[in-house]
C-alpha cells in the first residue's frame, strides 16, 4: 500500500504543478484551489508513504513522478518543446524511480 500512496502522492504533485502555470495565465480562485489541493494531498500521500518507505527512496521517486509528469503534462497541455533528448532524459528519471522500486 505504501507505494500506491507515493505514486498517488506523484500524481497529485503534478496536478499541483500543472496548477500553477494556469494560475499564472488565468489568476481564477478554481485553479488556485486546485492547487493547494493537488499539493496538500500529495503532501498527504507522501507522509503516508513515509511511514514504511525510507525517507530517501520515497523522496527520490515522488520528485521524480512529479517532475516527469510536469514536463510530459506541459508538452501536452502547453506546447512546450517536444525533442527526442526531452523525452529521453525524461524517460530516464522514471526510469530511475522503477529502479528504486525494484531494489527496495
């Protein structure tokens, strides 16, 4: 269950994350809502995680979900840059995470 709780924790990360660039171009109280929420419950999700992972480990993978995802979600929603070395740097930090899972 911890690690269901660190990718949740990931997932709400990036929706905190995807929040702040549309409260930058739109200033509305949903997105601002949207984005205390998104990162109060990954906040939530990671402590939980915590209580059975390592500190280190559930750190690196959580920054890592978040991370990634923010990149993919703003190529997807705000026409960043989409380059093969974009993706495949991108590709290697998850892949990163799925390393710490297996040697944990």
């Amino acid at each position: 269950m911890n690690w269901t709780f660190l990718v949740l924790a990931g997932v709400f990360e990036m929706v905190g994350v995807l929040m702040i660039n549309k409260w930058h171009k739109d200033r509305s109280w949903r997105a601002m809502l949207l984005l205390i929420a998104g990162f109060g419950l990954s906040f939530l999700f990671l402590s939980l995680a915590m209580r059975t992972l390592a500190m280190g480990t559930a750190y690196a993978v959580w920054t890592g979900i978040g991370a990634s995802g923010g990149a993919v979600l703003g190529m997807i929603f705000y026409n960043e840059p989409r380059n093969g070395l974009r993706i495949l740097f991108i590709a290697m930090v998850l892949g990163s995470a799925v390393g710490l899972k297996l040697v944990s």
